[in-house]
C-alpha cells in the first residue's frame, strides 16, 4: 500500500489565514425545509425537463453570489485540472452539483428504472452479503449518495445504513421529510454511547454500514485522528475515523461512488478498499488503518481526475487543518 502516513499530532482548528472562514460544519446551510418543498413541487409538477432548465439560472445566481465557496472550488479545479479554470469549469461543477440534487426527488420518487444506471462490482456485495457480517461502505461527497441508495434499494436482501454524527443525521432526516414525508431512512447516529453497539448489530444482521470519509472534524477526539495524505498535489487532511470503527469492529471496507455522467446517465462502482476482519495486534491496525487512508485518498484522486466535476468540495479543503510544525 506504499508507506504509512502517520496522523497528524496538531490541532484540528483552523488556520490563520483561513481564520475568518467557518469550518465547513459550521457554515450556514444555503438550503432549508421550505425551499426544499418548493423545488420538489416544482420537479414534480413540471416534469424533469423543465425543472432541469430552471437549474441554470440557479447555477448562474450561486457562482455569482457565493465568492468563498468559488474561491475553494477554484483552489480545487486548479489542482485536479493542472491549469487556470475557467469560468465555465466552475460552472459545469455547480451544475452538477444542482443536477445531483434534483435528482434526489426524482430518485426517492422514481423507480430506478427511469435513469440510465451502470452498476459495477454487484459480485463483491454479494460476496460480502453471502458470509453474513456485513461491511462497511466509504464514500465521498462525489456525485450522488441518492442513486447509490436506489440501487441497494432495487436488489434484494441488500439493506443500507447511513452512518453519521447527530447534527448530519438531523440535516439530512429534514431533507428526506422535505421531499419524501413517508421514507424513513436508516440511518445511526454517531457520538452516542450506544452508537457503537447499534453499528455492530445492525452488521451482525447483514446489513451494511454507508459513511463518507473525506471530511474532517473541528475535534476528532477519541472518534479518529487525521492524516495529512498526498492529494492532488499537496498534503490533505483525511480522517480515519470510518476506517478506525471498521477495524474495531473487524469488518470489510468496500469503496462506493455514483458518478453523474450528465443528462440521465449514472455509473455506480462498489470496489475493495481494505479488509479488518482478520485480528492483529495494535500497532498491526494502527498501520493498516493508515494504509486504509491512503488508499482511499488515492481512490479518490483518481475519480476526481477522472471525473472533476464530480467531487462537490465548495470548501477549504487543504486548510481543514494547519501544516504540522517543523522541527
């Protein structure tokens, strides 16, 4: 897997130059109950053609009246791009940003079957589902979570748990309400005592447990640490969070993506990322926990080169934490 990124021993507070910016978990939501209502009225009534149209003036207002949230998309397009972005590279991003979101409705609403879905690495679930333990599925914030839901949703026996902290799993119960009041999600909420023992069992019951790894928290605590991983170019901080409940809890890590290829068409991919089912010893899963983020870190550059408009990061992603101190 390469060498070991050890995680980083600083704090997780926010640099200098970064200092009048929020951490993205306390920037102010752009989005509520309310709104929500009002495009699913909208995506419902008027048909998704339509509804599609009215996405460009709504990608045009947002590149225009949120210039932090451009700057950290420039920042990344810069990187992932090897050149200057242009205005239109930026706009293709937010668009497919507003796309996936769309989506959403027409994804809790809709058949799957209405959408143009590749699925690859279906072998590898049920493989997975068929010894009966469960797994953990890692993700990113790249492309849409909704159709990877569908998909589970449309194969029988597979059942999806979202995994996350409370304030998370409270933003995102109020947009499921908002779009479709009769869905009850499963999702478990973290920072709990019983947290970790509802994760085991709902894996000791086959399902499986979804989380997203490529954002860290203003205090990790005793919850993960964060690495400074290689990533497009620079040092990027990455949390081991998912992948330190995995190894305490033994069990497989699988890679799971729904990119938006444009119009209807989305590819999902579910890949092997590592395996914490067989015991070691600490200082054994301490070293295989890093080798899992920097797995993931790598996968992850990969899609978004592959894929750049793909990964919705409107935030200062490489000053989530400062540089460590030099010696």
């Amino acid at each position: 897997m390469g060498t070991a990124v050890t995680p980083s021993t600083h704090s997780t507070s926010a640099t200098p130059s970064s200092a009048a910016e929020p951490h993205w978990s306390r920037a102010p939501e752009r989005s509520n109950a309310l709104a929500l209502r009002a495009i699913t009225w909208i995506a419902l009534h008027l048909g998704r053609r339509v509804t599609r149209a009215i996405l460009h003036p709504i990608t045009l207002y947002f590149m225009l009246s949120a210039p932090v949230a451009r700057r950290h998309s420039k920042e990344y397009l810069r990187r992932v791009l090897g050149r200057t972005p242009r205005f239109v590279d930026g706009y293709r991003q937010v668009f497919a940003f507003a796309a996936t979101l769309l989506d959403r409705v027409y994804l809790l609403r809709w058949p799957l079957s209405r959408f143009r879905v590749s699925v690859h690495g279906t072998d590898l679930l049920d493989q997975t589902l068929a010894e009966g333990r469960g797994a953990f599925l890692v993700g990113a914030h790249m492309g849409s979570f909704e159709v990877l839901r569908a998909v589970g949703d449309s194969r029988e026996g597979i059942r999806v748990a979202m995994v996350m902290y409370p304030d998370n799993a409270r933003l995102v119960n109020d947009a499921l309400r908002a779009i479709a009041p009769d869905m009850q999600p499963s999702i478990i909420a973290l920072g709990r005592p019983e947290s970790m023992l509802a994760v085991r069992d709902w894996l000791d019951g086959g399902g499986l447990a979804g989380m997203l790894a490529d954002r860290t928290l203003e205090v990790e605590g005793d919850r993960g640490s964060v690495h400074r991983v290689p990533f497009l170019g620079s040092p990027a901080p990455f949390t081991d969070g998912p992948f330190r409940l995995a190894a305490l809890l033994r069990r497989r890590v699988i890679f799971m993506v729904g990119l938006y290829l444009g119009g209807d068409r989305y590819e999902v991919r579910f890949e092997p990322l590592a395996d914490f089912s067989p015991r070691c010893g600490p200082a054994e899963r301490e070293q295989r926990i890093a080798e899992a983020v920097q797995a993931y870190a790598h996968r992850l550059e990969a899609l978004c080169r592959e894929h750049p408009d793909n990964w919705f990061n409107f935030h200062g992603f490489w000053n989530d934490v400062p540089e460590a101190p030099r010696e």
